[in-house]
C-alpha cells in the first residue's frame, strides 16, 4: 500500500516537473522575438561613463535622456525619486527637483526640441515638465489622495473610468513638431493621450486588451518627425503604429517585448526597440532575450546588438533608451542599476 502511494507521488513529482518545464518552455516562446536571421551590429559599451559624487548611487536606473547639448538625465528609484544632469562626457553637474512632491516613483525621462526635460513619474501619477534651467514648467496629472492606491488593469478588478487629466500609472511621453505631447498611460488605464503644446486635452485611444487598437501596459513610446506614434505594447509583445490622430495604422509583432523604443533625429530616421527579459530575474527568459533591433519606421529590421548579461555590452531589462545619435545609444537598466553608453560600429 505504501509503495502504492509513493510511486502515485513519485508520477504526480514527474508531471508537475513535466508541466513546469513546458510552462517554461511556452514562457521562452512568448518571449522570443519572432524576427530570424537578423544580423548582428558590431558595437563597443561604456559601462562606467557617468561619474557621480562620492557618496552618491544609482538606484533602479529606469530613464536615461539626453538634450542637444549631449549632456545626459538620469531618472533613478533609490531611497528617493531623483534626477540627475551630466555633461557630455559623464562629470556630474546636477541634481533637478530635489524633494519634489510630483517625485514618488521614477519611470522615464524625455528631452523635447527646447532641451525641456520630461520626468514621468510613475508613482504620483504626474508628468512634470522643466525648463533647460530646471524650473517647473508645466504639471500633468495629479498625486492621489492619501490611501488612495492605483488600480492597475487585468489584476481582477477594473480601474476606474479614465479622465481625461488623470493618469493611472502613467509610462512615457512623446512629443510631435507642433508641440503636442502624447502620453502612455499605462499600466492602469492602458491608453495613449494626446494633449497640445499647452497640456490642453484633445483626443486618446485604446483599452485593456490583445485586439488591434488595445494595448495591455503601453510602456514606451515615440514619435517620428511626420508625428506618427510608436507605442509599444509590451505585454502584447508588438509595436502599435498610430498616425497623429491616433487612428491605428499598423502594428509590428516580430521584434519581441518593446520595453523601450526611441527613434533617431533624421533626417532618415531610425527606430530602435528594445526585447528586454522581465525584470523578475526568470532565467528561462533571459535567455532568448536581452537583445535591441534597429529598423525602418515601415518595420524593416536592419540588424540587431546585444545579448543577455552583467558585462559591459551585455543588458539586464533595459527599461528605456536615447538614440539622439543613430549610433550612439544610452541604455538605463532597472535590474542593473547602471546606465550604458553604446557605440554601433555598422559594417560599410
């Protein structure tokens, strides 16, 4: 009787091991970028560019933007929310709303035409503009009330009707030629939301979901210079295309999970996303992750760098990306706690 139930438990072992390696194995596929044969872009990474004071430490480095002046922001989660300037070859020179009440939890950081600087703060639900000087331009959004806590969508229970002046975890910003900002509004309200140069609202899109048009956590975005947005639909592992009105134009699905998009100045402009493994350390993941495609804005994918790791070169959930420079690439990584400076060497 007893050897009975120990070989039932020995073959109800052996299947949950089965079931969880196929689990694994489905979770690697999910996560492969689709794309193959992709060549490979040499390049070179500066892992220790940027200098700070002594005493002073990166937390989760989740934004890295840089102006036109080459100087470099930070966006980093340590014991506090904090945004850091660099010069453009990596000396300190400051630290930008010290103790700021709209500082809660740091998600990005975007430069605009005018060297204003973005901080998209995940946890107060704002979005506060500053000026080259780092003065406050401009609030989007607002804190929530004390004990009010964020309902994030496809946890069970539906978050509240979006407003339009209300964000519920907000992710990113964009902004066009005119001057309109565009707002990846994210984990909660999985949305995109258009507003002119004034933060005057004006139209949005999408729902929770896998359909065309639905976003499930819209975590990056960008704009090209003819003002379409590429938004990308992380946990739906595609690139959604809107034009500037936010009617759908297309969606690109080969490249992976979008962590982080930017694109390229131009004149011929570039798209560069990011198929960054989860930040929950699943080694089964890492594995077929890690890596950044670069690619025409009609979807072209020209090649690719990088790979899974701690090493210089080598990435750990890249969480958002400049390309000011088509070959010059800053990468902030939230498991890392760094950021990179990547030089792409194409083949002539």
């Amino acid at each position: 009787m007893k050897r009975s139930r120990y070989i039932g438990l020995a073959a109800a072992a052996l299947l949950s091991i089965h079931s969880f390696a196929q689990t694994l194995t489905r979770a690697q596929e999910r996560a492969k970028a689709k794309a193959e044969n992709v060549p490979e872009i040499p390049y070179a990474a500066s892992a220790n560019f940027l200098k700070l004071p002594a005493g002073v430490y990166f937390g989760e480095t989740v934004g890295v933007a840089t102006n036109s002046k080459g100087h470099v922001f930070v966006y980093t989660r340590s014991y506090n929310t904090r945004l850091f300037e660099f010069d453009q070859t990596g000396k300190f020179v400051r630290e930008i709303g010290e103790g700021l009440y709209g500082f809660a939890f740091a998600h990005a950081v975007r430069v605009d035409a005018q060297d204003n600087i973005w901080a998209v703060d995940e946890g107060s639900n704002m979005l506060i503009k500053f000026s080259p000087e780092g003065k406050v331009l401009m609030v989007l959004g607002h804190r929530p009330e004390s004990g009010q806590v964020p309902v994030t969508a496809g946890f069970g229970v539906a978050p509240p009707a979006a407003e339009p002046y209300t964000f519920n975890r907000q992710t990113d910003v964009a902004f066009d030629a005119q001057g309109n900002i565009f707002v990846a509004d994210g984990y909660g309200n999985s949305r995109v939301v258009k507003y002119d140069r004034n933060g005057r609202y004006i139209t949005s899109v999408g729902s929770h979901g896998s359909e065309p048009g639905q976003l499930n956590i819209p975590h990056t975005l960008a704009a090209d210079a003819k003002g379409n947005v590429y938004v990308g639909d992380r946990t739906n592992n595609r690139i959604q295309v809107f034009d500037n009105d936010l009617k759908l134009k297309t969606i690109y699905d080969k490249v992976g999970a979008p962590w982080a998009v930017c694109i390229t100045p131009g004149p011929h402009q570039y798209l560069y996303s990011s198929n960054s493994s989860p930040d929950n350390n699943n080694s089964e993941i890492m594995a077929v992750t890690g890596e950044v495609y670069k690619m025409e804005l009609d979807g072209t994918i020209l090649g690719k760098f990088g790979k899974p790791g701690t090493q210089p070169g080598e990435f750990r959930t890249i969480h958002e990306m400049d390309c000011r420079s088509e070959n010059e690439i800053y990468t902030a990584e939230i498991n890392r706690w760094n950021v990179q400076k990547i030089t792409l060497r194409p083949k002539k």
